[in-house]
C-alpha cells in the first residue's frame, strides 16, 4: 500500500522532460549521423539489423545521461536543453549541406566569427532548418508542465533509478554488439564529430578551458638572443598571407585554367606540393608564424608565446601587418603595428553589403606606409621591413563577392550563398575567379616592390592559410578534423618572388630554389625559420633544417654560411 506511490511517476515530473530530450536528440535531431550511419553500415542478416535497430536505444541512453543533470536544475533545465537543441539545429544545416564535422577547431571558427562572416551563411534553407528542427522543438520543450520532484527522498530514488536502468540499458547493448561498435568507430573515427549535442557541448568546453589557459599565461618570450645582419642594402619583404586557396587550382601548378595570368608572366617560383598546419585559419594562421611544427602545434601555446614577428621586431626590423580577413589576425599581430583595412570604406573597393572589402585594399597607401619606414630612402640605410598582408582571399560561401566584376574570367557563375546547389561547373568557376583575383592582387604588389628595387631588396611570399573543398566527396569549404581531412583542403599554394638585388645579396641560388621548388615536400612548418633566414637572423631557435633557403645559399668563401 505504501509501496506504489513511491515509485509512481507523475506525467508532469521533469524526468519525463528529460527523456523527450533524448528521444528528440536520438532520432530527427541527428539526421546527418543517421544518414552518416546507413552510409557506412552493411544489413546483410539478423544480426546486422539488430545492431542498426540498437543505436537509437544507445543514443537515447548516453542523452538521457547527459541530460540528467540538467534535468534535476529546477530553473535552468528548460532554457539549457532548448539552447541545445536550437544550437544542433544550426550545425545539423551546416552538417548536412556542407558535409562538416563539429570538432574544436570549428566550435572555434564559430566562437570567434563577426557579423560579416555569419551574414555570409544566411539563407532560406538555414532558416528553415532551425525553425524546424530548432525553435519548434524547443518551443514545446519550453511548455512541457514540469513540476517538482515531490520530496527529497523520492526524487532522488526516481532520479537514481532512471540513472542506473539507463547503465544497464547502455551495458547490455554494449556488451551484446561489442564487436560491431568495436569496429563502426575504429574504422569510422569521424562517427564521433557528429554526435549532436555531444560534440558541440565536449568542444566548447574544451576551447573555453584553453582560452582560459591561454588568458591566464604571461606571454613567454622566444629568441631573445637573435641578432640581425643587416644586408648590404636594406630588405623588405612582402608575406602575402592567403585565405582558402587549395594548391591545385594554381595554374603555376599545373592546373590547365589560365588562373594566374599576372604571375605566369612574371619571374616567380611556384612550391607544389606544400601542406597546411590545419584547415582553418584559426589553426594556420597562429601556426605558420609560430616556431612550432603542426606535429607539436598547441593553440594555448601559441597564444601566450611570442611569434616570428615579435623576434624581427626585437632585432629592429619594421614589422607592419594588414588585415582584410573579417576573422583578423587570430593574435599574431597584437604586438605589431596594424592596420584593419574594412573600416577605411574605400570607394570601389568595399562595395559588399556585409562590409568586407575586395582584397586590393591591402595595396591601399601601402606606398606610403613603406616610405615611413626605416630605410624606405637610401639615406636612411640600414633597416629592414616585412609587411604581411592578410587576404579575404576565396573565403566561402560567398565566392561571387571576392572579386569585382572585371575579375570575372570564367562564366557560368555560382552568384549565392547555396553553393551546394549549384553546378559544378558553376561553383568551380566562381572559386578560380577569386583566384584569379588573388593573382591580381600579387602581381600588383610586386609591382609596387619593384619600384623600390633601386633602393631596397625586396621580394614577396605568398602561403595560403588552407584549402577548399568545392563538392568533392560530398564535402564543401573547409575544416575537417586533418586526420580526415582531403588534400583540398590541406594542399596549399606557395610562392615567392625574388629581385635581382636581393637574389645576389642574400647568396640564393633561385635555380636551386626552382628545383627544390618542383621536388622537394614542404609545409607551414619552414615560413618561420624561411623568415628568419631571409632576414638573417641568428637565434638558437632558427632551425636550418626547416629553412628552405637554406640548402640553395651560394657558398662563401668556400663554406656554405648559415645565420
């Protein structure tokens, strides 16, 4: 008599909330792992089919774990599971239209966009989505009835009880499919990224725990025994920093399509086979102008320790960064001068509704930027100058709105964000016209070095941040975790282009270079020891191994001379 209203169960109790939460989460709010999962998984008997038929019973019980804790926070419960569940919806869309997976790096990418960026990704489908899988799922969350638990003491058996049938539940399916769990994610490691809320909630917290760190660090210098030989003439040096160019789309690289036609012209050397230290700027950027290799590469690391820049400054170089990446400079350039190009609002040139600019305005006064530097005039020797000039590059999904209209080369094109429901023909069109830009944009810039030939020696490296994927393999933009990822994405362009002066006075041999250029396998890994190098710094963290100057050096005296 005393027994059974202990244990009865009121439809109103938050037990039930959390169990609709799960249900949800474990069916139509992880559509893109379902569609993942009946891709890779082969029902061929009983067994098999039984298996297929027990992941929604581990997915209810792994959310029904997650969820009870917030389901016993009387007034939190209802807000943080409709905030979820809103959440999934978005990366649902961007999951199953561009074939993207949810790990750190893109939680990141997402945390740290602005308006211009996420501007670019709205459309009428991604609405939809979450009004569908979103806010309408949330809505009835947010009116379920929930009462109170009832007393202490059976609120916490109903919650201990539903606690521990749930970790029988999950033992029994593990135990009785062990093997074939065992197999789905050691063969299919990616399944993980797509575990929504999961991987959302695992991610955030794990970028929020090393912002924190990074915060928290003294910034740890690096280098400071480096010296600076100044040259004979004063250098300055020109990294162009790209933005989503995939290396097989270069035509200095072999690609049919006349997608430099500046740079073909002129006296450059093309790297083919270069690799990203990520697939995302928030990764290769830090990380191509940091001393460490993308095999050690740490994010709290590089955040609270100095760069390639800061050691140049310290020997007296002039250091001027520009930036017209709406996602700045991901902290490589807070200790140096910079300028944000936006918010000049050149006339012609930032003529795009969500406030970017086209790529051009990085040469904007850039003349006279480098005539205040040391050295800019020959009566001002010595001083060496680097200027890094951060590209918007072919950044997506708004590839039509990279490039003004007499950088259209090839036609049909792709004018929407919906890129995944254009043509091929069409979308692959658009993304060479931006490069076709980018060649633009190069070929002005050295231009503009050219005219201080007389008096400096100059050069200009180009490195894109990581690549594209334009469709192959079902997968769109970029990234993907990099053990997955495909060389679209992590093949890169590299080029650099020398003077005649800074050629003879620096001792490098360019057909060498040309050669290595041609055979030899690099990475994001040498632009911070290539650096050092051009500027002739010696330091005990210059690493001549990693210096691809360093085996094309002309001799000295007999002796091959390292800085």
């Amino acid at each position: 008599m005393h027994v059974r209203p202990c244990f009865r169960l009121s439809p109103h109790h938050p037990i039930v909330l959390v169990w609709c939460t799960a249900l949800f989460f474990a069916t139509l709010g992880n559509i893109a792992l379902w569609k993942t999962l009946w891709s890779v998984m082969d029902i061929h008997d009983l067994r098999s089919a039984l298996f297929f038929f027990s992941l929604p019973a581990l997915l209810f019980c792994l959310f029904n774990l997650l969820f009870t804790p917030i389901g016993v926070l009387p007034y939190v419960r209802k807000p943080v599971l409709a905030i979820l569940v809103v959440t999934s919806a978005a990366c649902s869309y961007f999951m199953l239209h561009y074939g993207v997976l949810i790990d750190r790096d893109m939680v990141q990418n997402a945390l740290e966009t602005n308006q211009a960026e996420m501007t670019s990704y709205l459309s009428v489908p991604l609405l939809l989505t979450v009004l569908l899988l979103g806010a309408l799922p949330s809505c009835v969350l947010l009116v379920m009835r929930t009462g109170n638990s009832g007393r202490p003491l059976r609120a916490a058996l109903v919650w201990l009880g539903n606690v521990l049938a749930t970790l029988m539940v999950l033992t029994a399916v593990t135990f009785a499919f062990y093997k074939e769990y065992s197999s789905l994610l050691r063969n299919n490691r990616y399944i993980r990224e797509q575990v929504l809320p999961l991987n959302v909630v695992r991610h955030t917290y794990g970028y929020l725990k090393s912002s924190y760190s990074a915060k928290a660090q003294p910034l740890r210098a690096i280098g400071e025994d480096a010296i600076r030989i100044p040259g004979k003439r004063p250098r300055l040096v020109i990294v162009v920093a790209g933005e989503t160019a995939r290396s097989q789309n270069f035509q200095l690289n072999g690609y049919p399509r006349p997608t430099n036609p500046y740079l073909s012209q002129k006296d450059v050397i093309s790297f083919r086979n270069v690799s990203s230290c990520g697939t995302a700027t928030a990764v290769s950027l830090p990380c191509m102008f940091s001393q460490m290799t993308r095999s050690q590469y740490d994010g709290v690391t590089a955040a609270s320790e100095e760069n390639v820049l800061d050691i140049l400054q310290r020997t007296g170089a002039s250091v001027l960064w520009r930036d017209n990446n709406n996602g700045g400079c991901k902290g490589v350039c807070d200790r140096v001068p910079t300028d944000g190009m936006p918010p000049l609002k050149v006339p012609g040139l930032c003529i795009n509704k969500d406030g970017t600019c086209h790529d051009e305005i990085l040469l904007h006064q850039l003349a006279a930027r480098i005539e205040a530097m040391p050295g800019a005039r020959i009566e001002a020797m010595p001083g060496d100058g680097l200027i890094v000039l951060h590209q918007l590059g072919s950044h997506g999904p708004t590839y039509f709105e990279r490039y003004p209209a007499d950088a259209r080369a090839f036609s049909p094109t792709c004018d929407s964000n919906q890129i995944q429901k254009c043509s091929n023909e069409a979308l692959v069109n658009t993304y060479d016209n931006t490069l076709v830009y980018t060649d633009r944009l190069l070929g002005k810039a050295i231009d503009l070095l050219q005219t201080y030939a007389d008096q400096r020696d100059v050069a200009l490296i180009y490195v894109s941040d990581h690549g594209e994927s334009l469709g192959e393999h079902g997968m769109y933009l970029h990234g993907t975790p990099y053990f997955i990822a495909p060389r679209e994405q992590t093949q890169v362009p590299l080029v650099m282009w020398f003077s005649a002066g800074f050629a003879d006075n620096a001792r490098l041999d360019l057909a060498c270079l040309r050669h290595a250029a041609g055979t030899g396998s690099y990475s994001h890994d040498n632009l911070f020891h290539s650096l050092l190098g051009l500027f002739e710094v010696s330091s005990r963290v210059y690493r001549p191994d990693l210096d691809i100057f360093n085996g094309c050096r002309v001799p000295l005296a007999g002796l091959l001379v390292h800085p």
